[in-house]
C-alpha cells in the first residue's frame, strides 16, 4: 500500500459535537486547586465559626460572672457571728462587714449588736443538756438583727473560755456536743469544729488584734503597738510584743500583711477576779482550821476584803472540797472587816503563791514566765468595770483608784447600800476585794507604777469595742497569704476560693471546647470523579 502523504483535516468543533457519545471523550483536566480551596468548603466553614461563637460566649460569660462576683462581694453587707462562752455567762456578737479582696474587712458598727445570757456553759456541768437550752435566747436575739435570706451563709460559732477549761474535759465535751445540737438546727451555717474551747493565750491574742484594730496600729510599727492585760472572771491574760526570747510556750507569731509582730501572750487561769476572790477565802480559812479543830469551836476567820457590818451567811462562799473536808465539823465563817491594806496583802499572797516553783529567768505572777512589761498598755474588763463603778476616767493613775478602794472598803455596809441602791448586791460586795486586788495584781506583782501614764483602764476605743470576740472576728476574715497562693493570684481573689473558681469552671469549659473542635476537625482528601469530570473534596472518617 502506498503511503499517503495527505495533511490530516483541522478539528471541526461541529463535527465534534455529533460524536457517538458511546465512545470515550477525553478532555482537559482543569487547574489542581489550591490548600487553601480544599478547605473553604460550606461545611467545615460553618462548624469552625460555631466553635469560634461558643468560645467566645464562654469568655464573655467569666467575664461577666468574674465582674457580678466582685460587685456583689465587695458591695454587699455580710454577716458573722460569735458566741463568747465565758466563765458568767455566754454573750452572742453579731458582726456586719463588707469584704475587701486582699484586705481586712471594713466592719460595720451600725449593725454591730451583742446579748449576754446568765449563767455560763460551766454552770451546766450537771446538766450538760441545758446548756444548749441556753444558746436558744441567744440565737433568737441574732436571727431578729441578721435578713433572713442570709442566715444560710452566715457563719456562727461559739468560743468557750476558761470556764470550760476549768471543767474535766469529758464534762466540757458534752456541753459543747448539747450546743452543737442546737447550732446546727439555728438555720445559720455552722460545722462542728466551730464549737470549741480556745486556749488562753489565743484569748489574748484576740484582744490583742481588737485593741490595735480599733487603734489603728494593726499592720503598722509593732513598736507601736499596745499590749493588753484582760481581768476576766477565771482567768486573767497578757499579751503585748516583746523583743526578749521567748519559750514557745509564751511566744506567738503574728503576720499581718509584710509586718510580723512577736508576742508574749499567757492565760493566768484561777487568776480571774471571781475565782480569785473565792481562792482567796480558802486561803483566809484554812489558816483557822487546825486550830479550830484542836478547840472544836467554829472557825471565823478575818475577812479584810468585805466591808464591816456584811453578815456572810454559812452558804455565801463558795468553799472547795479540801476545805469542807477537813477534820472539823463547823464550816467557815467569815467576819468581815472592811481593810484594804490587809486586803491587798492577802490578794499579794494568793497572786504570788506559787513564785517559789518558777523556772525562769522572771516570774512576775506564779510560776509563769512573763517578761518585762513595756509600751502602752490598755486594761479591759474587770479593770475597767471597777474603775468606772468609782468614777475613775481612762487615763486615771492605779494611785486614784487605791484611795478608792481605801475610801470604799472602811466604810459601813449599811451605809455603802444606801449610797449604790442601784449596784446589784453581789457586785457591790465584791468592788473592795476588786480595787485591792486589782492594785496587787498591776503594781505589786508586774510593777507598774503607782501614776503611771502609759497604762488606761477602757472597754471601747472610738466606739469600737475591745472585746476578744472582735479580734477572733478580724482574724478570721483576715486575708491569708502562703508561698503556694501568692503575687497576683492573691491579689485577685484574696481569700475567696469562689472567685477562684470563676476563673477555673470557663477556663476549663474553653479548653475542653479547643480540644473537641481539634478533635473534631474534618480530614479532608481531593479526588477527581471521572464520571463527572471534576476535582472534589470528600470528609474521611477518623
């Protein structure tokens, strides 16, 4: 066959289009498309731009929840409450403060109530049962001044002194176990370690912080500060900031922001004024017992610290077993004299009964270290309700009062009666026993001089008043700084651990969402589809 050499026709698009469709046409393939076009498909747009909306509603929503937190918390009025169990009874202290992150609270002395319920928790020794019987008055007086919507955020708790610690401890522990029955059912928020018995020493520590709150120098120079020596019922406490070295048995660390305050704090327990005035005429009567007993006649006893003309009838004093128990079959009988000097003699010798047994370098009352006393001093409770029955001011010298007390106990009782016709009693019998007692304990045992103008005897300073409830307050809602939560997480959220977790509950809600939409991104893969003549994406399935 010979070869053609023809030129094949050109390529008629006509012609072309009236092909037989059976056979195969084969066409260009069009531009391979971009990384970027293989992801921009509607579906996958649409499920990143919902991930993106949900992250942020969830940032705006901590936000929102972070801002309403420190609105509410820093604006709003909270409560607190504290019930003192003290030796004559239990008194309930009803705090209104607003928090301050990072801050002490600012009190509110408007809403600040209290109420004293008679006698203490110690009284139900007998009838442990009754002593919580006894927080319901008490309970009902806190409920009327805190709103009723926040009674279940307001915490409660109840502090038992040293009435209790009087008490065997089994015994002390079924008066608190009555007491918690009955806070728990209070409606205020309340756990059972909140009922307790504080030692003596954080007593004093209390009424320290209230003293210093109330002046002012609470974080401030600790040079500057003033000690307090509380005159309580059963026991007497001191607490001041010493530069001396101290046991760990008297000495406390207290951190309040960058300042550190090293106190002396000691309970004196029995030194109280009322358990001193009872251990004062044991020691009164026990001197006439063995020689009342050789006689078997009744032993009577000079009782210098009652004013003349007071009859003490047999049931009157409260006498201990060793003292009922003796060989003789009479009771005691105390002849009142009416003698402060031999009073104040006699308190010296119970204030200094046990100095022969001290182990320290000093040992101002018994066998307790106490270092020397320096600084301004504030004496509270019984130091002050002595004082002001005589009419002594603030800043009265211990001086003034010994010529009260000189003035009041050689007189006659008739005679003092119808001058305090309105002085209870009981109390009024007691006010030469508390002047002498009160001059031994502050002059002849720690030293302080007669017109000593460091020392003021006040119950309040500004309207504030100095008791240890507030400072336990204070101490409680004092913001707490360790190595773990320091720097800027502290200075945000304080000590609120709510706060806190406004920040964590979205923070985690966001991370989870981060890492379901990773985990949730479509693997996408490119094929051409020869049927329809085209490049298309397609989701693969993990």
């Amino acid at each position: 066959m010979r070869r053609s050499n023809a030129r094949p026709p050109a390529f008629d698009p006509d012609s072309a289009s009236s092909m037989d469709a059976s056979k195969p046409q084969l066409r260009p393939p069009p531009a391979r498309l971009s990384f970027a076009s293989r992801i921009s498909s509607p579906g996958p747009k649409n499920h990143r731009t919902g991930i993106r909306i949900f992250l942020a509603t969830a940032a705006a929503a901590a936000v929102l929840l972070c801002l309403l937190h420190v609105y509410r918390s820093s604006g709003s009025s909270k409560f607190g409450i504290i019930v003192d169990g003290g030796s004559t009874g239990s008194r309930i202290h009803v705090f209104g403060y607003t928090n301050r992150q990072g801050a002490l609270p600012v009190l509110d002395f408007g809403v600040m109530a209290s109420m004293k319920a008679s006698p203490g928790l110690s009284a139900y020794s007998g009838d442990p049962e009754g002593a919580g019987r006894s927080l319901v008055e008490l309970l009902e007086f806190g409920k009327a001044r805190v709103p009723r919507d926040q009674w279940g955020e307001t915490e409660i708790r109840l502090m038992a002194t040293a009435g209790l610690r009087l008490l065997d401890a089994g015994v002390a522990e079924r008066i608190l176990d009555s007491c918690r029955k009955v806070l728990r059912s209070s409606g205020f928020q309340f756990q059972d370690d909140w009922a307790t018995v504080i030692s003596g020493s954080d007593e004093g520590i209390y009424a320290w912080v209230a003293a210093n709150y109330a002046l002012g120098s609470l974080g401030g120079d600790p040079g500057k500060t003033t000690g307090i020596i509380e005159l309580g019922g059963a026991s007497a406490q001191v607490t001041f900031v010493s530069s001396e070295p101290l046991s760990p048995e008297f000495s406390h660390v207290l951190n309040f922001g960058e300042t550190t305050y090293n106190l002396y704090s000691h309970s004196f327990l029995h030194l109280g004024q009322n358990v001193a005035y009872e251990s004062l005429h044991e020691l009164l009567s026990s001197r006439v017992l063995k020689s009342s007993a050789e006689s078997q006649q009744e032993p009577i006893y000079r009782d210098p610290c009652t004013p003349r003309g007071y009859s003490h009838s047999v049931e009157s004093l409260k006498l201990s077993a060793g003292v009922l128990n003796s060989r003789t079959e009479y009771r005691p009988v105390a002849h009142a004299t009416g003698n402060f000097s031999e009073c104040r003699s006699a308190s010296l010798e119970l204030l200094q009964k046990e100095k022969d047994k001290c182990l320290h370098q000093s040992c101002y009352l018994g066998s307790a270290l106490m270092p020397k006393l320096h600084g301004r001093l504030l004496a509270t409770e019984n130091f002050f309700y002595t004082a002001k029955f005589f009419g002594l001011g603030p800043t009265s010298f211990l001086s003034d009062l010994m010529l009260a007390g000189e003035q009041f106990c050689g007189e006659d009782w008739l005679k003092l009666k119808g001058n305090y016709h309105s002085t209870d009693e009981d109390d009024l019998l007691r006010y030469c026993f508390s002047s002498a007692y009160i001059v031994a304990l502050l002059h002849d045992s720690l030293g302080i001089a007669l017109d000593e103008k460091r020392i003021g005897f006040a119950n309040q300073v500004g309207g504030i008043p100095l008791d240890w409830a507030l400072g336990a307050f204070i101490m409680q809602k004092m913001p707490k700084q360790s190595p773990e939560h320091s720097g800027w997480i502290t200075a945000i959220v304080g000590n609120d651990s709510s706060i806190l977790s406004l920040f964590l509950v979205p923070s985690v809600l966001i991370m989870t969402a981060w890492t379901v939409s990773k985990w949730k991104k479509p693997q996408l893969k490119t094929i051409y589809d020869l049927e329809k003549g085209r490049y298309i994406i397609r989701q693969v399935n993990r």
